[in-house]
C-alpha cells in the first residue's frame, strides 16, 4: 500500500480543495491518470495518479481543504 500526498503546484502553495475525485473507492486507476481535481489558490489543476493499482481509501472529501503533504487516499500497488 502506497499513500497518495497533496501535492504542491507552485512554490507558495500551503493547502488545497478538494473539488471532485474521479475515481471511487475499489476502482483501479493507472499511473498518470487524473485521479481528482485539486484547487490551489489561484488555479484548478488535475492531479493524476502517481502509482497504478487498486484505489484503497480515500481519506479526504469533496470541498475539504488539505495541506500540502497530507494523505490524501491509499492505493494497493498492482
């Protein structure tokens, strides 16, 4: 299991929004697939997966705000 982080997308970013997963639990997402859509301050950017497998967990919600670093979901790695 592998834990997927908020990225950071510019060098002043501190926190970010979840604005809307495109995968649910127990799909299987592919390595550079758009897996949520993140707002950053300024600008929306689709994150995309970093890891292929199974989406395990997701740990943080639609319009939550999350700091850059923190867990965001769980992937089993295929």
């Amino acid at each position: 299991m592998v834990e997927v982080k908020m990225p950071r997308f510019d060098p002043l970013m501190e926190e970010g929004r979840i604005v809307e997963w495109l995968k649910n639990e127990g799909d299987y997402v592919k390595k550079d697939e758009v897996l949520v859509i993140i707002e950053g301050e300024k600008t929306t950017f689709e994150f995309s997966s970093p890891y292929s497998g199974r989406l395990l967990r997701i740990l943080k919600n639609k319009d939550e705000i999350v700091k850059v670093g923190e867990t965001i979901a769980v992937i089993e790695e295929a």
